[in-house]
C-alpha cells in the first residue's frame, strides 16, 4: 500500500494524502523560492519530520522507562544553503522539557531522539544541530 498520493493544484502548490488515514498536508513553496509562504514548503516538512521523529522517539523511550516527561515540545529551524545547488544545509531542534528528569534519564531519553529513524536517514552533510532545555 501506498504512503502517500501527492496531487499538483497549481501555481507550485501540492495536497499530500496519508493514504491511510485520509488527512491532507498541503505544501506551498516560501517567497524565495516563488511561492506564497502560506503553507509548509517541502522542505520544511523535512525539518518537521525530524523534530517530529525525535520528539516521538523521546516519547517512547520515556514511556519504556516510566519517566515523566509530560508534554515536552520543540522548535525546529531549517536553514537552506546559501551556495550551491538550492537545498537543506541545517536543522536546528531545540527540545522544550519542563519536568524534572535525573540526569542518567535525561542521557537515555538524548540518545534516543538523536537516533531516530529521520535522523539516521538524512545525509552526512545535512548538520543536524539539537539542544535539549531541561526545566
């Protein structure tokens, strides 16, 4: 089965479909690169989808070991090349983590977000840069 059906709608706009659940994204190109800004360009949801990842990873790594995170967030900041071809050249993740966790918790659960499935996936040259904000 398929992941996902990703329809053109005109004037470099797309809907995404996950196949599975029905639910839409669209994506929209920023202003320097000829579109609107008016919803995430393709290459925000790659950033996205890492921060998204390590915070799910996270997640479950807490869970597993019954420590409680709460409702952690994080910001994620995309920084495209400025030469060469057009393309990511960073991501910054800055974890939020607002409950006390012992520093030995806080090493497993940082390990674990920096290995998630995204992370891995992306290429050497793309700098992923994570900061983790305990309390």
């Amino acid at each position: 089965m398929s992941t996902a059906i990703v329809k053109y709608t005109g004037s470099y706009r797309t809907e995404c479909m996950h196949v599975r659940s029905g639910k839409t994204v669209e994506t929209d190109p920023p202003l320097d690169n000829q579109g609107l800004g008016e919803a995430f360009s393709p290459t925000d949801l790659l950033a996205t989808s890492l921060g998204a990842c390590m915070l799910t990873i996270f997640a479950q790594a807490a869970q597993a070991r019954s420590i409680d995170i709460r409702n952690p967030s994080l910001e994620v900041t995309k920084v495209m090349a400025a030469e060469g071809p057009r393309r990511v050249a960073e991501i910054h993740v800055g974890f939020h983590i607002y409950q006390s966790v012992a520093e030995a918790d806080r090493e497993v659960l940082e390990r674990a977000a920096l290995a998630c499935p995204v992370a891995k996936s992306l290429h050497p040259d793309l700098k992923q840069i994570t900061t983790f904000h305990w309390n």
